[in-house]
C-alpha cells in the first residue's frame, strides 16, 4: 500500500511561513508530556492552575510585556479577531489592510455587525502612516506587523506615529507571524495576539491573546451599555479564570505546556542572539535573491520587507520551484491566494538555523 499522503513532510525540513518546522526542541518536550500523562491534567486541578502561572510568567518575560497587560489562551488568531471586535467595538473599527490576512480581520469585523473603515494598500507596499486619515468615531485600529500573505512589514515607528496621531482608539497589532521576533514598544498598542504555529514551531491549535486595561475597560463600558461581549471567551470571563490560573473552557492543555517549554528554551539562548540570526538569514535570503536570476524580493522597499516571511517572485512558476525543493527535502510555500503561481514565501522562524538556510540557498543556486 502506498504511504498516505500526509506523511509527505516526514524528514523534510519544512519552510512554510504556518504551520511551519517545529521548533528544534518540541519534540523532546512533546515525549516528556506524554511520559508525564500531561494532556490528562483536569484544568480545574492545582497541577493546571501550576502550568498556567508556569506559562504565563514565560511569555511574559519573554516578550517583556508589562504587568498592565493580561495574557489569555484562545483557540487561534482567528478566534482573538471575533473577540477583539465583540469586546471591544460598539459601532465602528479601522482596518489597514495590506494582504489576506489584514483583510479577513476587517470582514470578521463587518460579519459581526460593525462598519468598518478600510485602507487598503496595493499588496507588496506598506501603508504610508504619515497619509492616514481616519474618522475620530473609530473606537480600534486593527494593524498587520507582519502581513504572510505578502511579506510587508509595519516598522516599529509605524506604531508610535499612529499611536501620537490618534490617542484615543484601542490599538490592536496582529503578530502573529512574527513573534516572537518584534520587540514592541508596549506603550503604542492596546493588544497583541498570535497562534503558535509559526514563530514559535508547535503545533496548531492554541492562541495567545494580549490586553491591557483599556481592552478591558471598553469592554465593561459595552456591557454596562448592554450590548453582548460574546459568551465564554470575553474579557471578563478570561480574566475571572485567569485570576485562579484557570481558563473558561477544556482548554489545549498539551498546546500551553509546549508553549511554556519553548518559551523558557528561547529565553534560555536568549532573544538578542534570536534576533540577530533573524536578521542574518533575512539578510542572507533577501541577498540570495536579488542577486540570483529567476528571483527578485516582491517586497520593493527593503525596510517593509518582513524579516519572519521572506515572499520572492519567480520567473519560472512557482510550483516547479516548490516540487524541485521538496525532491530535495526543502518544504516551500508557493504565494499566497492571486500571488500563488508566480510567488515562494518562505518562513524565516527561530526553528530555521543559520546553517539549514545556507543549506536552503545552496539548493537553489544548485539548481538554477
Ligand atoms: C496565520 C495568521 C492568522 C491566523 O492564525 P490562525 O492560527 O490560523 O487563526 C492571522 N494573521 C496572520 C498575519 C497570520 O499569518
């Protein structure tokens, strides 16, 4: 019998900018919680409430977020887009919007009843900040760090222009493929939120959601005000968990376990030396191919082009590339939706080492 499909990754190091390569040392942490019988701790057991505080605490300092800030356990990204809007917008919310990803937010934001206000850029530019208008009624300024879909960046000034220019609304920046790389500046936003499966190499199915008190207090405006905050995933009810160490729901147990051993390992070698590689291999890849034929960066500005996603343009199309690599054990992205035949995005994660990049790279000049 042949093998099934979905075995076609095993020993291939993969590059997808999500689900991507799992970090090097989540599959001795994955054994350890099997031989602990980890994903059999009740949630409402000391043992969890232990895990929690445990987990927490690492994230906390390893994004050095500051104690005005709430950290909460979600499903996915996409679940913390549903939240943000049903906690934090009555009437109407911004959206910049650059890509797939920015643009789902905004639809989500519309499916849920509100008017949103849309800014979109033509895709592989950055929105010039400086030109940003936006009606004083909006109540929350929804931003991509890191758009995958096309590889654009937000600088970190972006945040701190837009946070003096309009100090009154909520400011949520989508990171979610690029933490744990971006080192915010936690006085231009009001909350951050990612899922764990790009930067930081575990499996899917858990996201992270940060708020600090301004989240919280528009929330409490709103349900003073009568409106619905949602049901078991609002700020309330994660934050009258979270004081216990609890979650509302069963929550992915396994998922927050990894997260928390990742999290102390990055810690450990330390998020200096994570960034500096970071920038190494970005600026490696990025050299690679523009120098190279057949490739050009998509991304024309060099300081929007996103050091996590690395998106080149292809001449010849992009699915020869990605079959060429995978026969070479290499797992690519092809672009993203309208941008997939002509277009490679390749992840840039802390999993990825200098060395397996250089290797990456020799591959391709190999075969050009
Ligand atoms: C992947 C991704 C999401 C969605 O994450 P899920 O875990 O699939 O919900 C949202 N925003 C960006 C920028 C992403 O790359």
């Amino acid at each position: 019998m042949d093998s099934p499909v979905y075995l076609s990754v095993m020993k291939k190091m993969v590059y997808t900018p999500g689900p991507s390569q799992l970090y090097f040392t989540a599959e001795e942490h994955l054994k350890q919680a099997l031989r602990d019988n980890i994903p059999a701790i009740s949630h409402r057991s000391r043992a969890f409430q232990s895990l929690f505080q445990e987990a927490t605490e690492s994230i906390r300092n390893l994004l050095e977020i500051p104690e005005d800030f709430s950290i909460y356990f979600t499903g996915s990204a996409t679940e913390i887009w549903d939240r943000l809007i049903e906690n934090c917008v009555t009437h109407e919310s911004c959206h910049l919007v650059n890509g797939a990803f920015s643009k789902r937010f905004g639809e989500q934001a519309r499916a849920l009843g509100r008017e949103t206000h849309v800014w979109e850029v033509p895709v592989g530019t950055a929105h010039p900040i400086e030109q940003m208008l936006m009606p004083e009624s909006c109540e929350l300024i929804a931003l991509t760090h890191n758009e995958t879909s096309t590889g654009v960046s937000m600088q970190m000034e972006d945040f701190s222009k837009i946070r003096a220019a309009f100090p009154d609304q909520l400011i949520a920046i989508d990171a979610v493929s690029s933490l744990p790389y971006p080192q915010f500046d936690w006085s231009t936003l009001d909350s951050t939120y990612f899922s764990v499966q790009k930067g930081f190499g575990l499996p899917a199915g858990l996201g992270v959601w940060v708020a600090n008190e301004r989240c919280h207090e528009k929330a409490q405006e709103r349900r003073d005000a009568g409106y619905s905050i949602g049901s078991y995933h609002n700020l309330f009810s994660l934050r009258e968990k979270a004081q216990k160490n609890q979650t509302p729901e069963t929550p992915n147990v396994l998922g927050i376990y990894l997260l928390t051993k990742v999290a102390q390992d990055m810690l450990g070698k330390g998020m200096d030396m994570i960034r500096r590689e970071t920038n190494y291999k970005a600026a490696f890849l990025y050299g690679c191919f523009e120098r190279w034929n057949g490739f050009q960066p998509f991304v024309s500005e060099p300081e929007h082009r996103s050091k996590t996603v690395i998106v080149v343009e292809t001449v010849q199309p992009s699915a020869e590339w990605v079959q060429k690599l995978s026969d070479k054990g290499f797992v690519v992205g092809q672009g993203y939706g309208s941008l997939k035949d002509h277009q490679l995005r390749i992840a840039n994660f802390p999993t990825h080492s200098k060395e397996s990049v250089e290797l990456l790279a020799d591959t391709i000049e190999a075969l050009l």
